[in-house]
C-alpha cells in the first residue's frame, strides 16, 4: 500500500481524486477491519466509478 491513492479519468487522463493514506508502517493485516480503511477505500471507490464515464 502507498502513502497516495491517484485517481485518474479514462480519457484524457486527468486526475479526477487524491488520497492520503494516513497508515504508518509497517502495516499489519488486520487494517483492513479498521473502518478508516473501509472509508477510504469507499470513497476511492466512488471517485474510479466517477472517472470511468
């Protein structure tokens, strides 16, 4: 996992998100069941279906 998420538009490849990811190292398995993870990874979520139209 990296310290930055991009999120960039299919065409003509702008960046449309920038995420912070605020987890120190080193990262252990059970980050996943954090529920800041589980946002983060939402609103990543959001911003790639916003960038696929």
């Amino acid at each position: 996992m990296s310290t930055k998420v991009l999120v960039m538009s299919a065409r003509p490849g702008q960046i449309v998100g920038s995420f912070d990811i605020p987890f120190s190292y080193p990262r252990a398995h059970s980050l996943r069941y954090e529920p800041k993870f589980a946002e983060i990874c939402g609103e990543v979520s959001l911003a790639l279906r916003g960038a696929l139209v």
